[in-house]
C-alpha cells in the first residue's frame, strides 16, 4: 500500500505540488493523469525519495525515507540512466546484489526475453537507445520483486510490443498484490490499466 498525506513541495517559493493526498491499496494501479508541468514527476520523484519535501508518505506502512521501506519499492524513471561503460547484464546483477534479490538466473533471462534485450544484454550502456535503456531501467525494477513499484511515464520511448508487454507485466503484478502507482500525460496508454485516477 502507498499512502501520501498532504505532500507538498516547492521550488524556491513555487509549489510544484501543493497539499495532495492519495492512497493506493495493494493489488491496485493508481494513475497521476496531468499535462507536462503539472507536478506528476515530482510528486514520483518525493516518493522515491529523491526531493525533499513537506507531508507524509508511507509505504506499507512505513515511513517512505526509512532502510524498510526503501527496501519493498522500485522506482522507474522517466529519463533512464545508466553507466556507460556497464554492460546491460552488470547493470542487472548490481542491482541483485544491492537489493540481495532472490529473482534467479532463469527470470531474469525469461524478462530479457519477454522485453526483446536477450541478445543486447552484453552491451553497453552507452550503446543502447533511450528505448533500450528504458527496457532495461524496467527490467532492473522487476528484478527486486518489489511491493510497491513506481513508473514515471513508462511507455515514452518504448515501441509498440514494449508498451504491450509492460501492460502484461502491470497486470501481473496487479495479481501478486503489487502497489503500482504510474504517470502519465495520455489517458489512452493507460485506460485499461487504471483503478484509481489522480488528475493533477
């Protein structure tokens, strides 16, 4: 479960994001729906504990910023980053081993399968698209076997079988008992997918 009680944030003396509250329980999809500048990716950005902020956010109870929580989420974000010179497979097995993750050599492989990057998992990261990146930055998320997952804006840049293959895997997830929480500025990506709607 993701709760967020009275989240603000501001720049300088702007509000990017004033007093917002919202919860989403556990096997549910919670959309952000909003134009560009609306606040989508910083109210994301809070939660993973990237930004400081005013409120309260919790994690399946959990204080957001504490060890445990960081622990159960992932977080998938809008520009994909990686290290140039780590291979698509390093980046996968860094982080296994940071989350110390129990996914086996087999799921990862089936993920690569399922995302078209099998026969990419050997370059670098500075030889992949902003596409292949984003397959890869999904992938890395899925491997922890998160709790709650968070996605800014996850279909921009992916092709058509990504897009298809991800909604598969939301639904998946939805499934296991999954918290998602995902941003987006195009409700028609998103409209089979949503059980809760934010507008922003």
């Amino acid at each position: 479960m993701l709760e967020v009680n009275n989240l603000t944030k501001k720049y300088k003396k702007v509000a990017a994001v004033d007093q917002i509250s919202f919860t989403v329980p556990s096997g549910k999809v919670g959309i952000l729906l909003g134009p560009n500048g609306a606040g989508k990716s910083t109210t994301i950005k809070s939660i993973a504990g990237l930004l400081r902020y005013e409120g309260e956010i919790k994690i399946n109870g959990l204080p957001s910023k504490t060890v445990d929580a960081k622990k159960v989420f992932a977080y998938v974000p809008e520009i994909p980053a990686m290290f140039g010179a780590l291979t698509v497979m390093e980046h996968i097995e860094y982080v296994r081993r940071a989350y110390h993750s129990h996914i086996t050599d087999k799921e990862v492989e089936k993920l690569l399968i399922r995302f078209e990057m099998l026969d990419k998992k050997d370059k670098l990261g500075d030889e992949l698209s902003k596409g292949m990146m984003q397959k890869v930055s999904i992938i890395c998320a899925l491997c922890i076997k998160p709790e709650v997952i968070l996605f800014d804006e996850p279909m921009v840049g992916l092709d058509p079988a990504a897009i298809k293959e991800l909604k598969k895997v939301i639904f998946e997830m939805k499934d296991k008992g999954v918290t998602i929480l995902l941003s987006t500025h195009m409700l028609e990506m998103v409209q089979e997918l949503w059980d809760i709607l934010y507008i922003m």
